[in-house]
C-alpha cells in the first residue's frame, strides 16, 4: 500500500527466504503466434522497471 501512496519507505532485504508471487500467460498452441511471448515479455521488463524505480537494486535483484 505504501508504494501506490507513494510513501517513503526502507526497503531492506528479509534475513530469510521470502515470499513469492508467479505470474503465467496462457494461450492455446499456435493461435496466437509469438504474441503471448511478446506479452510476457513485454509484463515482465514493466513490471521489473516498476519494481527497480520503486525499490532499487534489492527489488531488481528479486525478480527471475
């Protein structure tokens, strides 16, 4: 909540494992082409941009 408020927050890495989120593009074989790849791909450098402005290198580095 504090990011979409624009809050001012410490991001600081957790002493243990932390929690996880997998987020999937489904699509039917070869109906689409390449674009469900492309949609993914395109989700993915957002969503990392998103979390690299908001966290830095610690937010960057959590994401696979």
């Amino acid at each position: 909540d504090g990011l979409v408020e624009n809050m001012r927050l410490q991001i600081k890495p957790l002493p243990v494992s932390g929690l996880s989120r997998t987020l999937t593009v489904v699509a039917r074989k070869d109906e689409l082409q390449h674009l469900p790849k492309a949609v993914a791909d395109l989700c993915r450098q957002t969503l990392l941009a998103r979390i690299t402005d908001q966290m830095g290198h610690i937010g960057e580095s959590s994401v696979k």
